[in-house]
C-alpha cells in the first residue's frame, strides 16, 4: 500500500489498542493546502516499546526520540511519541526528551505553526493549539512561541523557514524574520553537510529565486555563500546584458528554475560566480577570465559544502563550459561533437537556455546544438576508435606523450569524416608524424 494508506492503518491499530493517534507536521499542511504530501508521519501517546509491540516488522530510527518507523512490502511511516524537548546545547537537537500524554505538548516543540497541525484521517478534524490554519489562511509563516528561542535551539530552523516560505509562496512573520536576522551568524554553528542539504532543497523544490532573495535579505546568504552574495551592483555591459547586474542576472535564472536536478540548479547559481572578482572596465565593461576564476570559486563553495567528487565535477563542468556557446557556429566539427558528448550534456544545453532568456533572449546557437543533436546519431557522436596505442607501438612508435597528440590528430580527422578505416588513419601518421630516431629499434649488427 502507499504511505498514505499505511499511515492511516497505523493510527486505526493504535486507536484499537486505545492510544491517541494522529497524522501531524507537513503532510497535514499540505492536506489542508490542497498539495500531495510527499510522506505521512504518525504522532501519538504510545511509547516506543509498545510501538515495537503493535508493530513487530518496526524498527526504531531514533530510539532516543521516541520515532519508529513502520513498513510494510512498499512504503514506510515514521510513527513519534508525544515528547517535549529540553536542554538544547549544541543549536542543533535536544539533550533530553520527555514522553508526553497531551497531545498540545508535543506541538509545542515543533518549529513552526503551519507544521503544528495535528489530523484525524477518519474525520478530518485538526487539532490545532498554535493557530496554524489562521496563518495557513494569511499564507505566513512563523514560529511557535517564542522565535529566537526556537532558533536557539536548532539553527537550522532558520533556512527551514526560508525554504517553506520560499516553496508555498508564503511571507515570514515579522517577529520570525527579526529573529533570524538577530542570530543568522549562528547558522555557521551547523554542519555544512545540513546547510548543503536545505540549500539543495531552497534551490530543487521550488521558489529558488524568493528563496535566495530571503536568505540574502535576512543575512543568511553572506554567511553562507559570500561569493554568491558578492554579485550585487556588478554592472554588465548593457548590450549583452540588457537586465541588469549579476545578482539580478543570477535570481532571473533561478526563476526559472522547475525542480532541476542539484547539478544544474547549482550551475545555474553559479555560472557567473567568477565575474565579481574579473571585474573591469576598458573600452566597456569586460570580465577577462571569469570562467577560469568562476571554475575555481565553484570547486571551494562545492567542497566547503561537503558535496560528491561527481557531483562537484559536473558542475564545475557546466560552470567551465556555459561561455562555449556562443562559438557554436564557428567550431569544427570535431570541436562541436566532442562538446555534444561532454557528459550530462542536455543539463549544458538547459543551462545555456536559461542563461540567454534571462539576458539577450538570443536563442540561435541553442536551437543549432538542438538541430544537430537531431541529426547526429551516438556513432556519429562518439564513433569506435580506428587506432589506438597498440597500433601505434606495432606501426613503430615508441610510447610516449606524442601518442596523446596522434591519436586526438586521428580522431579529429575522423570526427570531421577525413578519414574512414584505419588503414586511412595509419597512412596519416606516417605522413603528420614520421617515425623519430628514438622510434627506431637500435642498431644490431649481424653475427
């Protein structure tokens, strides 16, 4: 069954067991918000070894916390005690919990009031101590009780905020706004891996351009990403960038931005990280070497943020390659096919789309690549080598550096259709690249 359906026989076996149990957190908000909830999660009076009891193919996924998690062939629910927390010291979890009966208890230690919503899926009725369906009404999103103390106790909570509002559309209260700006510096307190996490999620599920507006609104965004932060007031040359600065370049993209994959919504905040610093001004605005600087700043926010070496490589890759487009018309063809086959290409290709209509709107080179993907199929792309070292060491070449040279020569030749067997491309060699003295098996006189 799916989780939905799970979640509901969850709460009628507890029930029927005569416990409390109800839908809670963001599957209630979205129920109410007329959006598919991504997973159901239970909250209820039963504590975990009576969980364990009702629920013996369980198994405990935070046993300090009171949360099981209940499975059955094809999903899974996550299934909380009533707790309330105490004694927070490290900005990210509690030190102590205390398992709870009342139900307003363990609402009162959520984050905000909008994921405070408690369900019966029987009746429909909402449970509601903090008055979240008032500020589901007024699409706000605030804190539970006192804000600076929630953010004290778990300074993640300040880009959990963001990235709700960010996601629904919704204002953050004013009290809940003044708090985050009050403690935004401790933000650095987190983890990287838990900052990457929320940002991958700001940028992926939608709202990424209110999103990094916020954060660097409310303080988060220099914390965080100061090289992001950097782009405001960068003038670009007007001709080429009729919009604006790179900062309003950058959130155009992010715009339109339609649950990417991390890659290219990474690629697309840091395209243009490089021209901050590649700033200058001739005979008009230029940023000499903004790729090559753009590259490197990528490769250290990517790795200060823990993410995969794979992961790093490709966006470095379409941060690397973004400017090549405009050469489209001019590359031969050996040039264009090796560029059509970089990996992830179609991410490079949806990158430069998203780069020309938030400036020039300027489409030909992007409508060309599409044109020539049609027309090439994956041999022609990336065809079976006619030679490799091998042949070259039976030919009489001496392995070395200059097998790197001949065998792109050949290839080029064959990728611009010059060359067609590999007796062609043999003949080549030997005409591009005449065998050296050190090719030549030394002197051997006859016995």
């Amino acid at each position: 069954m799916d989780s939905e359906a799970l979640a509901k026989q969850v709460i009628a076996r507890l029930r029927a067991a005569g416990h409390q149990a109800y839908l809670v957190g963001g599957c209630v908000r979205d129920l109410l918000l007329g959006r598919a909830p991504k997973d159901f999660d239970v909250a209820t009076d039963a504590r975990p070894d009576r969980l364990m009891d009702l629920f013996p193919r369980s198994g405990r996924v935070g046993a300090h916390f009171g949360v099981v998690l209940v499975r059955d062939a094809l999903s899974q629910v996550e299934v909380a005690t009533f707790r309330s927390d105490q004694d927070y010291t490290d900005g990210r979890r509690p030190g102590a919990v205390h398992f709870e009966r009342d139900p307003r208890q363990d609402v009162l230690r959520r984050d905000f009031t909008i994921n405070g919503l408690m369900m019966d899926p029987a009746s429909g009725q909402v449970l509601d101590f903090v008055g979240g369906r008032d500020d589901l009404n007024r699409r706000v999103m605030r804190a539970i009780g006192d804000p600076v103390e929630r953010f004290r106790e778990d300074h993640l909570r300040m880009l959990r905020a963001i990235r709700f509002a960010a996601r629904l559309g919704f204002d953050i209260d004013p009290a809940t706004f003044a708090a985050i700006q009050e403690q935004h510096a401790s933000i650095l307190r987190i983890s990287a891996e838990r900052i990457r996490d929320e940002l991958n999620r700001i940028l992926t599920e939608g709202g990424a351009r209110p999103g990094f507006e916020m954060l660097d609104a409310i303080g988060l965004l220099a914390d965080i990403l100061p090289e992001v932060a950097a782009m405001h007031g960068v003038e670009q040359p007007p001709e080429y960038h009729p919009e604006g600065d790179v900062w309003v370049h950058t959130m155009l993209l992010l715009e339109q931005l339609q649950h990417p994959s991390v890659t290219l919504a990474w690629g697309a905040l840091l395209h243009d990280v490089g021209k901050p610093g590649t700033f200058r001004v001739a005979d008009r605005i230029r940023f000499d070497g903004h790729v090559e600087e753009g590259v490197r700043l990528a490769r250290a926010i990517l790795t200060r943020l823990r993410f995969s070496r794979e992961q790093v490589e490709q966006i470095e890759a379409l941060v690397a390659n973004h400017m090549r487009f405009k050469d489209v018309p001019q590359m031969k063809d050996s040039t264009l096919k090796r560029f059509l086959r970089l990996p992830d290409f179609e991410e490079h290709l949806e990158l430069h789309r998203l780069d020309v209509m938030s400036s020039n709107r300027r489409l030909e080179s992007y409508q060309a690549v599409k044109q020539k993907l049609l027309e090439l199929s994956e041999d022609q792309l990336k065809p079976t080598r006619l030679l490799t070292g091998a042949d070259l060491i039976a030919a009489g070449y001496t392995p070395g550096p200059r097998f790197t040279e001949i065998l792109g020569a050949v290839e080029d030749a064959q990728l611009e259709g010059r060359i067609h067997t590999a007796g062609e491309a043999i003949e080549m060699v030997r005409e591009r690249f005449p065998l050296e003295t050190t090719d030549r098996p030394p002197y051997s006189p006859a016995s």
